[in-house]
C-alpha cells in the first residue's frame, strides 16, 4: 500500500493501464467477507486502502477522468468497470447504478451492433484483441452490475432497434 496516494494522471493514455483494479475490488471484497483481510492486512493497509478507493472514487467521478467516461471504444468499457467497482466498494450504490446502467445505454447500445459487431473495435488494425479486450470489459461489467451496480441487468440488455439492437450476447455469439 505504499503508492496508496497515487491516482492516474488525467486522460485516456495513462488511465487504460488501471483496468486491472476492478478484479483488485472483487478480491478485497472476498477476502473481507472470508475473513482473510483481517489475517493478511494490518488496520492502517486497509484504512489506506479504502481511503485510495474513496478519493479514486471522487477522481473517477470528476472532471479529471471525463475524457475517459466520453471516449466509445474499450477505454470507455473499462472506465465503467472501474467506475462502478469503487463506487460500489466505497458503499456509494447510487453511483454504482448509475456506472450500471450506462454499461446499457453508452456501451452496449453504442458499440454493438444486433449482429454481435463491435464496429468502432472492428475498424481498428488489430481488430479481434480488440473486440476481445472490450467484450471482457463488457462482460466483467455485467457481472459486477448484479452486485454492485444494485442489481442491473445489463447480461439480458438489447439495445433498442433505433440504436442499434445490440447486446452482449450478441457480441459474444459473433466472436
């Protein structure tokens, strides 16, 4: 927990690279329910880390990171599934919902076709790491949106015809 004062610098280039904290989130949730954290951690590691988490939150929440929210490829994907992993460990489950539901209408309904095609993916030189680096943030999002996001069901969303009639499914039986 020595780099617990370390946010990412703004923009999109730097924030990718935190794709990972989300599973950290999970993993601390686990350990906390099992027990282990207490065994594994001293009081101040994980008072420094639930007060990173927080002041994540509030960056992820503001200004800083809203090039990362705006952008439609996978960046957008994993800001949602960071976003909504320390909003709902930091407890703040309205934001977690709203992370949730924009999975369904900024996400799935503007990158995935009703074929299953992740068109802004496609067009990109290395097009299959990408559908796939944005279907695991998709899908990661959807599992995290039945617990943290309080219950969204983004696994069964279709996007409406008018944007497209996509939905994970269909992204994943087009891979």
């Amino acid at each position: 927990m020595q780099q617990c004062n370390t946010l990412p610098r703004p923009g999109h280039v730097c924030f990718i690279g935190w794709t990972a904290l989300a599973g950290m989130v999970v993993a601390v949730t686990l350990l906390d329910a099992t027990g282990e954290a207490q065994i594994r951690w001293t009081a101040q590691d994980r008072a420094c880390f639930k007060r990173w988490i927080q002041d994540f939150e509030v960056y992820v929440s503001g200004s800083a990171a809203r090039g990362e929210r705006d952008m439609t490829n996978n960046h957008g994907s994993w800001f949602d599934v960071d976003w909504m992993g320390v909003a709902g460990f930091a407890g703040n489950t309205t934001t977690a919902i709203v992370a949730a539901e924009e999975v369904k209408t900024r996400r799935v309904a503007m990158q995935v076709t009703a074929n299953g095609t992740q068109w802004i993916e496609v067009e990109r030189t290395n097009s299959v790491s990408y559908c796939i680096y944005n279907l695991v943030a998709l899908t990661r999002a959807a599992d995290m949106a039945a617990s943290f996001g309080a219950g969204v069901d983004v696994w069964s969303y279709v996007a409406p015809t008018s944007a497209g009639g996509g939905s994970i499914r269909a992204a994943i039986d087009f891979m």
